[in-house]
C-alpha cells in the first residue's frame, strides 16, 4: 500500500483549474479507483462519477482526466440549454404581466368613463 501522505500529495498535483470539478485517485484492494468529485459547500464533497479496477495509476488518472473533461463540457452545455429555457420562460411571464397590465389600464379607464358619464 502506498503512504497516504504520498496519495495526498498526488491529490494536490492532480487538482484541475476548475474549483467545481476535480478528480480523486485511491489505491484499492483490487486496483485504482478513479472518481470526478463535486464541491458541494466549502466543507462537502460528492462524488459524481466513479470508476474502479484500474491496473495501475496512470490507468486511472488518464481515464479521470478525459471523463472530467467531458463531464464538465456537458455541464457547460446543460447550463446554456437552462439559461435559454430560463429566458424563453421570463420573456413569456413578461408578455403576460404586460399585457394583464394593458387590460387592468383599460378597465380603469372604462370604470372612469361610466363615472364621468354618470356624473
């Protein structure tokens, strides 16, 4: 088994650009384990993709390092399909109080003429 300062320390040099997203190498029993982990709060980390029985560490480090890439790429995609959702929604909701606005200044130019008329 390997020191688990060593691992620690490989952690720290295998940490990606992207605070969100990074990757995790362990030694198990039967081989490497390989996970893309998430940061959930300052204190929490997730594990959002596993992989296990690796021969050795490059193994699992390569197969880390093209799965976060992808992982995140995706990630990227799937914001920018929300984002344009999100807006699509907000331009509907904003037609709508428009045009509930436009009926309630018609209704009160109405109520206002029957006044003035029965005045």
């Amino acid at each position: 088994m390997t020191d688990p300062l060593m691992i620690s320390l490989r952690k720290m040099k295998n940490m990606s650009k992207n605070k969100k997203f990074d990757i995790r190498l362990s030694e198990k029993r039967n081989g490497w384990c390989a996970e893309i982990t998430r940061q959930v709060t300052s204190r929490t980390t997730k594990v959002s993709k596993r992989e296990t029985g690796f021969e050795t560490e490059a193994q699992a480090k390569e197969w880390a390092e093209k799965e976060l890439a992808a992982f995140v790429q995706n990630q990227a995609e799937r914001n920018e399909r929300k984002a344009d959702q999100r807006k699509e929604r907000d331009e509907l909701r904003h037609a709508k109080e428009l045009k509930a606005e436009q009926a309630r200044e018609a209704r009160a130019k109405a109520r206002a003429a029957d006044e003035f008329d029965a005045e």
